[in-house]
C-alpha cells in the first residue's frame, strides 16, 4: 500500500484491522515515535484499544563485513586489543 501520508496510513490500516480483529477483545497498539505513533494513535482509538509508545534505539543495517569492523571496534575500544 502506499500512502499519501501518516493519518491515511493510520485510518486504511484501521480499517483493515478491523475486518480481522474482534473489538471486543482488548489489545494495546504500539507506537513507535518518527512517524510510528501517529499511525499507531489513529489505529488505537479506531478499535477502541490502548496506545503505548515504545522507545527504542535507531536500528541500522550493516552488511556483514561492515557488522564485523564494528565489533572489532567495540573491542578494541573495550580492551585496548588491536585486531
């Protein structure tokens, strides 16, 4: 899908929840912040669900060889080990 912007999100991804979900059962939707908790607090009130907002740490792709240079770092910074 693609979307014109977050609250469009929010209320299409509402209404297809809703065809799965039961409303009567109680969930919580999680909003994750940059973007995440407008779409999640739109979903949220549209089934009648509770809102909570998660804050993690930015998740970065590495490919395999640059994940390596950095646990290398780690280590040496760590331990004062060069590798």
């Amino acid at each position: 899908m693609i979307f014109t912007d977050r609250i469009e999100a929010g209320k299409r991804l509402a209404d297809e929840m809703i065809k799965i979900v039961d409303r009567e059962d109680k969930g919580v939707v999680l909003g994750i912040p940059r973007g995440g908790v407008v779409i999640a607090k739109i979903i949220a009130e549209e089934l009648g669900w509770e809102l909570e907002v998660i804050i993690s740490k930015k998740l970065v792709f590495l490919s395999m060889k640059n994940w390596q240079w950095v646990q290398w770092q780690k280590m040496e910074n760590q331990y004062g080990v060069k590798i």
